[in-house]
C-alpha cells in the first residue's frame, strides 16, 4: 500500500495495457517464472498459468494502476499455487514429477545417480518449505536476484525481503538436516 501511495504521490502511476492480451505478452514470463518459483512443476505449470489469468481477466477492471501490476500478479500467483498444492495434497498426488529422459553422455551412472539424487532432495526440501519464504529462497539463492529487486517484485520493504530469506534458510538447513537423517536411518536399517 505504501509504494502504491508513493507511486501515485510522484506520478508513477502506470496506464493499463490495452486488453488482456497486451498484459499476456508484457507479463506471462514474469507469471510463468513465479509459479515456478513457488513450487508449480512442469506438468501442472500450464494450468496454474491458465488460472491466474483467470483471475486477472476477472479482476483487472477493479485493479488500482497506482499500485506496481507485478506485485499485484504475484499475490494471484501465490493464491492459485497454494490452492493447486492444497489440491494436490487432498488427492495424495506427489506434485508434478519429471523424468529426464536424456542422460548426459559425458557422464557415468554413479555421477548420474547421485546428481539426480541431489535434484530430488532439492525439490523435496523446497517443496516442504513455507511458501512465501520458498518464493524469496528460490528468488535469491537460485536466480541470484538482489533483495531490493525481490523487494520491489513482489511490493514489501526490502526489510521483509531479508527476514524472510533469513527465516528460509533456517527452514532450508532444518529440512535439510531432516532429509539426511531420514536418509541415515533409511540406508542403517
């Protein structure tokens, strides 16, 4: 609410675009990412993108363009990836399992095995992680975005940004240390 007061104060206030399609082609890559960024996999992906323009298409003639659209798009965005993993949970689905079908040739089985091992316990990790503090994660440590970028992103003071990237990597080593425990007791018995 605050930068959207200080946008309108400094006339930042941005135009809407022309139609639903220009607000496609100016922001689906930012959509698209972010869904991914709070844990929708490749399979489900098309659909959650579908349903937040749903909800767009619904919404945007009550949007306030004094307010960033991104911050608006990414809260559609963290509503319809909570509601898709809600449903998922309810259904006893593992969430969007994918299988790389082309095995890196310059590589042996064992190198392979255990990167995709690695790759498992990452998803694994993150999936279980909070998701609001999985999207600012994901947001820093992966796509190595600077926090005051994140903050502006997703409309909270950098602040935010920090405490939370704080909170998630507390929740990260915890998981992670769960998960190798887990794995410890599995490979004793």
């Amino acid at each position: 609410m605050e930068q959207c007061l200080h946008a309108e104060a400094i006339g930042g206030a941005r135009q809407p675009p022309s139609d639903l399609v220009a607000l496609h082609a100016e922001h689906g890559g930012f959509i698209w990412a972010t869904l991914q960024r709070f844990g929708i996999h490749q399979p489900d992906l098309e659909d959650a993108f579908q349903d937040v323009f749903i909800v767009v298409q619904r919404r945007l003639s009550s949007f306030d363009w004094a307010c960033p659209i991104t911050t608006w798009l990414f809260a559609i965005c963290r509503r319809v990836a909570a509601a898709h993993r809600r449903r998922a949970h309810t259904r006893r689905e593992r969430l969007g399992e994918v299988v790389d079908d082309v095995p890196d040739s310059g590589r042996g089985p064992e190198e392979l095995t255990s990167q995709e091992q690695a790759k498992l316990q990452l998803e694994g990790i993150l999936e279980a992680m909070d998701i609001d503090r999985r999207a600012v994660f994901v947001m820093f440590e992966i796509e190595e975005m600077p926090c005051s970028e994140i903050a502006t992103l997703i409309g909270v003071p950098v602040g935010t940004v920090y405490s939370r990237l704080h909170a998630a990597r507390k929740e990260f080593a915890m998981l992670l240390k769960k998960n190798q425990a887990e794995q410890a007791r599995r490979g004793g018995t």
